[in-house]
C-alpha cells in the first residue's frame, strides 16, 4: 500500500511507503534471494551432472577408438568416425558449460542484487563471495571472534570452467591426433 499526502503546493502529491510496506518489500526480496540461490544451487547440480556425462560419453569414445584400432580386423572407417563424433561432443560439451556458467552467473549476481539493496544490513554472503573469489581477504566472525580469509593465487587461477575448457581442449586435441594419424 502506499500512503498519498496532499501536498499544498496544489495537485502534486507525495508518495511515502508505511514502516510495514518496507518489511513487506524486504520479505519479497529475501523469499527472491532464497530462490535466486536455490535455482544457482540446481544450475551447479545440472552443471556438474552433464560434465560427468560428457566425460563418460568422451571415456566410451576412446575406450571404442582403442578396441578399433587393436581389433585384428580394423575398420579404418570407424577410426576416422569415432573422433570425428568425439569432436562433435566436445564442442556441444563446450557449448554446454558455456550456457550453464551463464545461467550460474545471472542466479549468483541476482541473488548479489538482492542482497546488497535489500539484505546487506544482516545477510553479505553473497557479496562476501565476490570479494573472496578476487582473492580480497574478506572477515567473518565466530565466536565474537574476526577471521580473515583469503583465496589463494592457485585457487583463483584454476576455476571449474577453466578446468573443464582444458579437459575438452585435451580431448579434442586427442581426437585430432587420431584423425591425423589415421590419414597418413
């Protein structure tokens, strides 16, 4: 609800939100951050569920390249499909953790947001986190106690999204490897 006051000034009217509508906005916006961290929470799931099938696909890929490629009757056809086909799933795997990291990114700065307009007196989790994964020393309290952390410079430089870009380069560069041996 919002409170109209005439104003004497004529036709203009100032507009103020009552003590209660402020509380009802900041509910609104913890029950948004909750779901802000919810729906991160199932895209890093979604996230890491797909990394493991595409590295159980890519793990099949090879597994059946080496058996082709051992078998006593070879079938050069299929040395050049399998990591022709191993190519095309790492670049949908590419694509993948590209539109996941997106959607991980819009949910964590959603629920930054929130936070940092409607909840930063008490709630600085997420805010706190950004400044952690800068490699910013950040405080938290235990015991009435301050203690400072800090990410180190390793942990920084490797994120998961790096991680798994040089995993599909690795594997990409392997099926590459095969198509041109098997050419010449």
């Amino acid at each position: 609800m919002v409170e109209h006051k005439s104003s004497t000034v004529g036709a203009d009217s100032v507009h103020r939100e009552p003590a209660n509508a402020e509380s009802a906005r900041r509910e609104n916006a913890l029950a948004g951050y909750q779901v802000a961290i919810d729906l991160w929470m199932n895209q890093g799931n979604q996230g890491w569920a797909r990394f493991s099938v595409m590295l159980v696909v890519n793990s099949i890929i090879i597994a059946s390249i080496g058996l082709v490629g051992t078998s006593q009757r070879q079938q050069p056809l299929l040395l050049f499909l399998l990591p022709i086909a191993g190519l095309l799933i790492c670049a949908i795997w590419f694509i993948l953790i590209r539109r996941e990291s997106a959607y991980s990114d819009y949910w964590v700065m959603s629920a930054r947001e929130l936070e940092e307009k409607f909840l930063s007196d008490p709630v600085e989790i997420i805010s706190r986190g950004g400044l952690f994964a800068e490699g910013k020393t950040v405080s938290v309290e235990i015991g009435g106690e301050p203690i400072e952390l800090r990410m180190n410079t390793l942990a920084r430089a490797l994120r998961a999204r790096a991680a798994a870009d040089w995993m599909i380069a690795i594997l990409a560069i392997l099926y590459i490897a095969i198509v041109v041996q098997g050419l010449l």
